[in-house]
C-alpha cells in the first residue's frame, strides 16, 4: 500500500519547520521551479498553492519533476536501488540524450535488470521514460507556437523524420497536423501516476488519457473528426481546471472533480459513464452491479465495452470496477496504475467514513 500521506497544511507546516520525521517518506514538488525537494531542504520555501506532496521518489519524476540539488533526494534512494538512482539521475543532467540500450550497458547495468527494476518500480521501462520526457520538450515546443524544426531540436531527435514517427506513434498524426490553437486544443499534464493529454474546448473536456495508452491515437482521431479537423495543440479553462483538481486528487486533497465533460458515446454508453460516476472514491462495483444499476441485467459484456471506451480516465473512474470475483481486470492505463488509483482512492473512503452520520 502507498504510504497514508497526512493533509496538505500538515505537510505544509511541516516543510516550513524541516521536520525530519517524514524525510524519506514525503517530498515536495514545487510547481514554479520543476523540482522536487525533502521536506528538510534549506532551500527558499514556496506558497502552499505551489506544493504538491509525494510518499516516493518515483511520483515525483513521473510527475515530471527534477531532483533539488541542494538536498538531494536521490541519495537515499541509491541504497535500494543504486542502478535506477543513477539512470534517473543521468536522465535529469542529460534529458536531450537519445537514450539507448548502449548508453545503459556503457554506464555498466545488466539490461535485463534495469528493465524490470524500472517496470516493477514506476509501470514503465528505463528508454520509455526518456523518450517520453523527449516527446514532452517537443510538445511543449510546439505548443508555444514554435516550428517543428524547433521542436524536434528540443526533444533531441537527429531528423525531422524521426521525430514525426515518434510524435504520430504517440497521438497518431504527424506535428503538422496540429498546429497551435483550434476548436478542440490538446496539452500535456503531468500526474504522479504519469503523464496524460487533455484535449477541451473553451467550456468542457473531452479527453484524458494516459499518454502510453495504446487507444489514443484512435480517441485522437475520433476528436478530430469530430472538430472536423481544427484540433490544435494549446489549452483552455477546462485543462487548467482539470489539471488543479488532478493534483488536489492525488495529493489527498480532494476526491471530486467539477470539470464539465463532453461526453461522446451513444446513448447507453453514457448512460454506463453516469453509473461510474456515481460510485464514491474508495469504493468499487462489478460490471454485473454497473448492469443491474442501469436497469439492464444482462447487458454485463455491452457495460465491459463501455468502459472500455471511456476516454476520459480518472474522472469518469472506469478503474473503480472489478470482476465479479473481485479480482483486478482490464485497464487502458495499466493495471499497475489501476492498482494505484485503489491504493489512493482508500484515504477517501476512510476519511468519509469518518464523517458523522
């Protein structure tokens, strides 16, 4: 289980004295710099609305956060696993590297090992990772208006072509097809569970997806039809929204989300969308519950393919449903983040609990 963070202004007070009784156990994530700190880091101390707080190592590079280097986080983590340390690490001095497996053999790690070192830790290969990290600089790039050429020098790729086949392989159409702005805008969001793509227009989300999710490009070009093409790279109010509420969620903060969300699907597949609304955090439902809810009782393998399609993930909580014998099954994100979204979703159930009656 994730460790049970205490609240935000817990942490936060924390912080501000350097109390050395969470070091190891929490860190901060400062959103104006991009760095993660101990609680204990003589550094400057940002506002509460800057920190996000994380119980690992792990979250906080996932989240898209880079080491401080004046408390250095990374020290202890090397005594449990010095081979992930030092890539994680190299990574964050050398993020325009085109990693390979040679880099990771010259460094002197068995291949095989840092494979399943990096998949049992964070879901996620070493080189995934780092081309991930590239593909962002380069989403980054062109969303603020820069051209593709600029873009591909900043996410570290040797050729143009290289860098579109890497850009399509992940949103399924080439840079040029998204230029800045449009009816529908798409942008990258970090999260401790990793990186995703929102995509709304100027009153609602429509998409939210991990960015690994092999489904993607599909949703992708399904929304681009749908705008009858003018689906642009950038962000309006929804993202920013979304992406506040997404930090409240994982911090601990809170577990509601207020979005307003664009729902495309046909009729019963909304209707599914709404009954996996309604289960509160912390608790779960079988597909044969979702159909019995919805009036539809035999329908279990038609409510198995609507949340499937959910493309609006976390939100709309797809993860919050298990087989009939309770067991974890299928998740477009991953089941070992479908696992983590349990974990975290349990200090809710627990806090409301709590509530008198």
């Amino acid at each position: 289980m994730l460790f049970e963070l205490p609240d935000h202004n817990t942490l936060y007070e924390a912080l501000l004295k350097r109390d050395d009784r969470y070091d190891g156990q929490v860190f901060v994530c400062v959103a104006t710099t991009g760095i993660f700190c101990r609680l204990t880091c003589p550094a400057r101390k940002p506002k509460p609305e800057n920190c996000t707080f994380f119980s690992t190592i792990g979250e906080c590079i996932e989240a898209g956060y880079r080491a401080c280097k004046r408390c250095h986080p990374l020290q202890p983590a090397a005594q449990a696993d010095p081979a992930i340390s030092a890539l994680l690490n190299a990574l964050d001095k050398r993020p325009d590297i085109r990693w390979s497996e040679s880099h990771i053999t010259q460094m002197g790690f068995d291949l095989s090992t840092v494979r399943r070192s990096f998949k049992r830790q964070f879901g996620i290969t070493f080189l995934e990772m780092a081309r991930q990290r590239r593909l962002r600089e380069g989403f980054e790039t062109l969303a603020g208006g820069d051209s593709v050429i600029s873009a591909q020098h900043e996410a570290g790729f040797d050729s143009p072509q290289a860098f579109r086949t890497a850009f399509a392989k992940l949103l399924g159409c080439p840079p040029s097809s998204l230029p800045s702005g449009g009816f529908l805008r798409a942008d990258w969001i970090s999260t401790t569970l990793g990186d995703m793509i929102a995509v709304s227009s100027t009153s609602h989300l429509h998409l939210l997806e991990f960015t690994d999710r092999k489904a993607l490009p599909r949703e992708l070009s399904r929304l681009r039809a749908h705008a009858k093409g003018d689906l642009g790279l950038g962000r309006f109010g929804p993202t920013d929204q979304i992406e506040a509420e997404l930090s409240a969620f994982f911090s601990g903060r809170n577990d509601t989300f207020a979005t307003p969300l664009a729902l495309h699907g046909s009729a019963f597949t909304k209707e599914v969308w709404h009954a996996l609304l309604a289960i509160p955090a912390g608790h779960t439902r079988s597909y044969s519950q979702i159909a019995r809810e919805i009036g539809r009782p035999t329908a279990t393998r038609a409510v198995a393919r609507a949340n499937g399609a959910n493309q609006i993930a976390v939100v709309i909580p797809c993860h919050r449903v298990l087989g009939a014998d309770g067991a974890l099954t299928g998740y477009g994100g991953g089941l070992w983040r479908k696992q983590k979204l349990l974990e975290i979703e349990q200090q809710y159930r627990t806090s409301s609990e709590r509530l008198p009656a």
